[in-house]
C-alpha cells in the first residue's frame, strides 16, 4: 500500500462523506472495524445500509463514523491512489509487447506494465493471470469482481507459455474455468501474431474460448503493434493485405457458426484487419452490443452509424469558415469520405485534412490514438489549417491535454499558432466539433 494509508484527496459536494465533515486530507482506516487493503475491499464494504467508518482526520485524531444510506449508495471521496495499493507489474516478457518496443527518453510511467486485475475490472485493462496467485483468484470471485478482461493469445498451453515468456502461463484453462462456475464475466483478447498463434492456432483458441460463453462474453482477435524499435526483440511479421483478409474470412466463418449455434457471435475482428485488407467494415449490428470497441473492434462503423444519424437530421446550410483536421493512416481514408460529406451540405465550409505519419514509432504505427505531439507540430508546420485545428480525443491520456509525448495541447497551440479543438468520441461530436454548428 502506497505509505500504508487511504489518503482522501476529493470529497464530492453533497455527498454522504460532506455531510460527515470528512475532508480532503483525511485517511480511511477502516469500515466496520476491518482495515481496507484495496479498492475492492473499500467497494465491496460499503455496500450495506449501515456502515461505520474509522477517520483520521488530518490534523492526526481519529474517530468513529456512523452512517445510514441506500445499500449501494457511494459515499463520495476519491483516494490519492486508485487502487489504494500498489498497481502489480507484469512478470511476462511478451515476444509481441508494446512496451518493449518504445524508444527511450519517454516518461517513466509509460515503461511500466500493469499486469492486474483490479484495473481490469476498474479501467477495462487486459490481464493475463499469471500474476495471480489461487488466494488471489479466490478474492476475485468472493467480492465477483465482474466482468474481467483476460488476455490469452492461444489456448495450446505450450505455445501460451513461449508467446508469454513464461513457465508458470499453463495454467490458463483451469483458471478460466473456475471464473466461469463462479458467475464471473469474461472478455478474452488475442493479440495475433503471424505466424505463430494464427491459422490452425487461431481456429482452436476460438473453439475453446466459446464453450466457456454465456459467462465469456466475448473474445477480440487485434492485431500485434510493431513499432521501429524492435532490435533484439523476437522477429514479427506484420500483417498485410493478403493475410488480413485471410484473418477476415478465417473468423468472419466462425461468426456465422457460432450465431447460428449460440446466438452471439462472440468473435469480433480489430478495425485495423479490414482497413489492411481494405475491405467495408461490417455494419453496427454485426458488434451486438460493441463489447470490445474500446480495444479498436467496430469503431469505425459505429462512428459512421452515428454520423449518419445525425447528418441526416441536419438541413443544408451555409457555413463561411476554413478548419482543419488531422489524423493518423488507417483512419484518413475513413475521415475523407466524412469531410467530402459535410463540404458539399455546407457550403463555404472548407476542411484541410492531413494524414500524421507516426514517424515518433519509425512509421511503422498508424493508428490516430498513438500519434505524438511533436509530430504533428512537424508535420503541420506552415500548412493552411484555417480558424481551428480538430484532433481526436483517444490522443489524450483520460482527464487530461498531455500526449503521448508529454506534449500539452497548449504546446501545440503554441507551436502552430492555432486553436486546437479535440472531437469528441462520437460521429455527432465530429461534426459538432468540426463545423461549430453545437447541439
């Protein structure tokens, strides 16, 4: 535990915990007599309809609080660390790691790998359970900490265990199974790599992952990040058009047998595969309910649903204003057709649309969400970019204008001489964001 206390460092107004007169300063010791360790101990002992809380105020005294609420009714304080403890780091060493594969110079906090379920269930994070002891595990399914992301890659354990670099990475299955009796929801993630869990490989991960739905949700097959930092690591081949359409057609078969036999189609397909292949992507509700878009599955699609939705309800309208907008590789063709559109409902509006080429990653990453500051401020030097630049807003670490690069959005204000506007997450935020028109 981060110095052995739950410092409280925001108490939301009108909460329980105002009301008490707990302040920002203040520690929790414990809820009912027991000491809190973690975020799940806080949240699973707080949910009654009479609590007691034990204080110690800031000013070092320590007293007893009584309190009578709604049984899943907050209290209202946020702690100096999310998870009240120590995030746990990784103790694989991934032959397809992302991490492994940044530059050096970058912050520090960047270089760790979190490999813990608490921020699974907390932040959607992927984990692995090979960090998790059986006491541990036991934790997750009496608080029935649900859903939790497991990353598997493949289901052949052998190979589990070279993908992961790790002896102790066998026991997957059994693990899976026991989350599974015990109620827990699952996503599972395949991180493919050509060559190595593809093919014949990838048809018995995803045969033996959908025998454990409907408790497995659902399973996302993306495709393995290489950026140009890769010497000494394990060779990898990238996925080109050819074999991402052979990944397409590969799980796009599956989809219908699994429909057909479940009801679910349970195996959905990285954005990224069809834009190599350069194929359509699929329609929304070929994501049901999109359980995996924030690992880059139908994306795209849902952002096109959206924008239609809303374009459709708009009159042609004339808007005299020149903006500009940029983006990462794989979405600019995406992001053309969009622009071609509003240009032609709204006249005398002009976008200048630039394609970012990471070369921060050696050119080799393409996608919007990992591009750096520092290269767009080079790449958009002395270009028109007219009243406003729009940047996408998966660039920013969550709550905040820093990128990946440490650079603040003010930087590049700054740098380009120009308002930077971030689009929102939805295809009616794009259009908002990008013609000033506002809802």
């Amino acid at each position: 535990m981060r110095n052995g206390e739950n410092v409280i460092t925001k108490v939301e107004k009108g909460s329980i915990a105002e009301e008490l007169g707990i302040e920002q300063g203040d520690v929790l010791v414990a809820i009912n007599g027991k000491p809190v360790i973690d975020v799940f101990d806080y949240r699973y002992l707080i949910n009654d309809e009479y609590i007691e809380l034990t204080i110690k105020t800031k000013q070092g005294g320590q007293c007893v609080a009584e309190v009578e609420k709604e049984y899943y009714e907050d209290l209202g304080i946020s702690f100096q660390y999310g998870l009240m403890d120590e995030a746990r780091s990784c103790r694989n060493k991934c032959i397809f790691c992302f991490i492994d594969q940044l530059p050096k110079g970058m912050r520090e906090t960047l270089y760790f790998k979190d490999d813990d379920s608490r921020l699974s269930f907390l932040q959607g994070n992927y984990v692995t359970l090979t960090n998790m002891s059986d006491e541990e595990l036991d934790r997750v399914i009496y608080y029935h900490l649900s859903p939790i992301n497991i990353s598997v890659h493949t289901t052949d354990m052998e190979l589990r265990k070279k993908m992961l670099n790790n002896r102790f990475a066998g026991n997957l299955m059994e693990r899976i199974e026991r989350l599974g009796k015990a109620g827990i929801e699952m996503n599972f993630q395949i991180v493919l790599c050509r060559g190595i869990n593809d093919g014949a490989q990838l048809d018995k991960s995803i045969g033996d992952l959908s025998k454990f739905y409907p408790h497995a949700k659902s399973l996302s097959v993306v495709p393995i990040g290489l950026t140009g930092y890769r010497e000494g690591l394990y060779p990898m081949t990238p996925f080109d058009k050819d074999s991402s359409a052979g990944v397409i057609e590969q799980v796009e078969k599956w989809q219908r047998r699994l429909k057909k036999e479940m009801g679910s189609s349970f195996v959905f397909i990285a954005d990224e595969f069809y834009i190599n292949a350069e194929r359509e992507m699929p329609e929304c509700s070929a994501y049901e309910d999109f359980p995996q878009i924030e690992n880059g599955v139908g994306m795209i699609s849902l952002m096109k649903s959206e924008f239609d939705e809303y374009f459709n309800s708009l009159s042609d309208n004339e808007i005299e204003k020149s903006v500009s907008i940029a983006t990462g590789e794989a979405a600019y063709d995406f992001i053309k057709s969009l622009c071609e559109r509003l240009t032609l409902k709204f006249k005398g509006l002009n976008i200048n649309l630039y394609c970012i080429k990471n070369e921060f990653f050696g050119g080799k990453i393409s996608v919007s969400g990992l591009l750096t500051g520092r290269d767009i401020i080079n790449q958009l030097k002395g270009k028109e970019l007219g009243e406003y630049l729009c940047l996408p807003k998966n660039l920013l670490r969550s709550g905040e204008t820093v990128l990946l690069d440490d650079v603040d959005i003010k930087d590049i204000e700054k740098e380009l001489n120009i308002k930077i506007k971030i689009t929102g997450d939805s295809g009616s935020d794009f259009i908002d964001a990008v013609t000033g028109l506002g809802r």
